[in-house]
C-alpha cells in the first residue's frame, strides 16, 4: 500500500501549484471584512468546492481559527463520500498526506487509536480520493504548518454515531474538528437561498430538529453531529459567510450554496 496520501483533485478544485494556492489564500485575505467575534474555536464547518467558488468563504474560517489559537496540534477532518459507498466511516491510515505546498504528517497513532473505540471505523483506500476534504488540507498546510492531520470520510451512518467520534475528538483542546459540507444543490439562486438560509438559522440556533426540515447539504449528516456534541459542550455556532457559485458562475438557474461558521 502507498504511505502517502496523493492528490486526487489538485488541479481540478484548487491549484496544483504552491505559488498559486498561496496567492488564492492572499487574496481571500486581503477581501476579509474584520470578523466582530471573540470566540475559542474548537471547530470549524466549512464548504469544499472548488476554491474560486468556496475558497473565500473557508478561509474566513480557517483564518479567523489561526488568529486565535496559536496551539493547534492536530486538525481532524470530516467528510461526505461522493464518490463511493462507504458503510460506517474511513479513516486514513497512510503516514502523510501531500498537498501542493508540503506534506502533511498524518496522526496515526491517535486514528488507530479511533478505530479501535469505534466499530464503524475502518479504512478503504478509494474512499480517500475525496475532494470534500482533501480540499481542506492546503489551507491547513497554510495556516497550521505543525499540526497533524487525520481524515476520516463517511458515508452509511447516523448522525448520533458521528457525535460519539466529535465528543472523543473534542476531548482535547488542543484538536481542531473540521465539518466539511456544501449547502443545496442545483436550484435557481432565489430558491437556493431560501433553503441554505434554513440551514443556516437551524446552525445558528443548534437547532437539529430544524435540519431535518428543509435543510439540505451533503454533508448533513455530519451537521448534525455537529450541532448534537455542540449543544453537550456548550458551544455556540457563529455564522461567518454564505454565498453561492453564482457570484462566479453569473448563472442564477443552477446554484450550489455554502457557507462556514465557527464553533466554540
């Protein structure tokens, strides 16, 4: 088995190049309004299109996290399957992951540790060819250059089973947890709004009843979990950016929506 963690969509939904990641990031930077927010954040829900669609609104996130925890130790991922089935969840088990701009040690000995504690972790080499976190890891590469990572992409399984895994992960302050998740799919950009703005009061208010009422997004499931450990820890969910890949694609009758928030 390969020991590294290679690429499956540089070039494709962010840059293959470290130089043009870099000026992405820049210039996502340089557009940030000043966030009135003063908040620990434990975690992070972010989108995963590609980064001239979503790019911005995840580096608000990403940014505002690395301007207020300088001791992050490890960041954990996690995210949909889109492109096979997956029953449970796959962790990655490799020893690095590669990004355009570095390599990024994977921990593997806080994932073994996870497979042995929760049943439905094992690990499926295909279902980490995954965009929905792979394009996480180059602004983590960015921004937490000493952290390691873990990859944990789900599929069949409950929302309740997901949050027993972000309580664990929680449970030290020292973890990031990334919730990786687009909003709704393909409707027209007034529809689109309607639906995402659901999602977002229904994250905004901890509100899980709310997200099985209109809410939709890939990574629903993962949301929910979320919100689930969010409402035992005390957090509060703080709603960052929404916008949809209409202010790119200037087509207003088929739009993906995302959004980020942080949470702490």
């Amino acid at each position: 088995m390969n020991k590294h963690r290679k690429s499956a969509v540089a070039g494709m939904f962010y840059p293959d190049h470290c130089a043009e990641i870099k000026h992405f990031i820049d210039h996502f930077t340089k557009a940030m309004p000043s966030l009135e927010l003063d908040v620990t954040p434990r975690a992070l829900i972010v989108p995963h299109a590609g980064y001239i669609y979503s790019g911005y609104t995840a580096n608000l996130a990403y940014h505002y996290v690395a301007s207020k925890r300088a001791d992050i130790k490890r960041v954990v991922v996690l995210g949909p399957s889109h492109r096979i089935y997956v029953a449970g969840a796959s962790i990655a088990l490799f020893e690095s992951y590669h990004t355009p701009c570095g390599d990024i040690e994977i921990d593997l000995e806080f994932s073994h540790a996870l497979t042995k504690q929760f049943a439905f972790l094992s690990f499926n080499p295909l279902a980490h060819e995954e965009h929905s976190t792979e394009v996480q890891m180059p602004f983590i590469r960015h921004y937490f250059k000493h952290a390691k990572v873990v990859e944990i992409v789900y599929g069949d399984i409950t929302h309740g089973e997901l949050s027993r895994l972000i309580d664990d992960v929680l449970s030290d302050e020292k973890t990031l947890l990334v919730i990786s998740t687009d909003l709704s799919h393909f409707y027209t950009e007034e529809e689109a709004n309607k639906r995402d703005n659901l999602c977002i009061d229904a994250i905004s208010h901890l509100d899980l009843h709310a997200l099985s009422h209109g809410c939709e997004a890939c990574g629903i499931t993962g949301v929910k979990a979320m919100v689930q450990s969010a409402l035992m820890h005390h957090f509060q969910a703080h709603f960052l950016d929404y916008r949809t890949s209409y202010a790119r694609s200037n087509d207003a009758s088929r739009v993906v929506g995302y959004a980020s928030f942080v949470i702490g």
